[in-house]
C-alpha cells in the first residue's frame, strides 16, 4: 500500500488526487487499450490469458504489468525442425511421415528415431 493513499488500494481518496500523489511520487500508470490476449511461454507450455485488461506502472525506470483476465495453460506441442525430418528420412530410409512420427514420439532425439525405424 501507498502511504497517504486513505486504506486499501487507496478507497476513499478522490482519483484525482491519487493520480496527482502517484505523480508525484514518480509513478505514472497506463492502460493497454484493446488488449485481445497474453501469451506467457515457459519451457513446457504456454499460459494463455483472454480477455485480458493489462496495466503498466512505471516506477524509478522500471515497468510492472498487472494482467487480469481468463488463464488457460496448454501444454507445448514438441516443434521438430525440417533439418532433423530429413536427416531422420535419409538415415534410415523412411518416409517423411514416419520420420515425423519418430522423432514425436522420442521426443526429438534424433538417434533414438533412427534406431526405431531402422530396427522396424
């Protein structure tokens, strides 16, 4: 909390006067106008927020985003590279289909994929 700012979140205070304090103190806040959704990526899936309302506070040189909104969290899907396909494909004489199908399901290790469809 704020001192000064009358309570919780400022309740009580006339707007005008805690945007007049904020400034002040050298924070400034902002709305991001139409806002559709916010993706956060982390390294096994994608948290989606829909409808969201975002707020940017700046404070001594420094940006705080506030996300409000409906989160969803999807897994990531495993993205294989082209280069790996037909590496796949030419060491093991398969089809771009298994090869595809072979690095899935090894979760991208190249050689495990190549042994797979070479013993099959």
């Amino acid at each position: 909390m704020l001192p000064g700012l009358g309570g919780i979140g400022g309740r009580g205070m006339n707007p005008a006067k805690m945007k007049k304090m904020m400034k002040q103190m050298g924070i400034d806040i902002k709305e991001v106008k139409d806002v559709e959704e916010v993706v956060i990526k982390t390294a096994d899936s994608n948290i989606i927020i829909e409808n969201a309302n975002v707020t940017i506070m700046r404070a001594q040189g420094s940006d705080t985003y506030q996300i409000v909104g409906n989160a969803k969290e999807v897994p990531k899907e495993l993205e294989i590279p082209e280069e790996d396909v037909q590496l796949v494909m030419e060491q093991a004489g398969a089809s771009e289909e298994a090869a595809r199908k072979a690095l899935k399901a090894s979760n991208g290790d190249l050689a495990e994929a190549i042994v797979t469809l070479s013993s099959a």
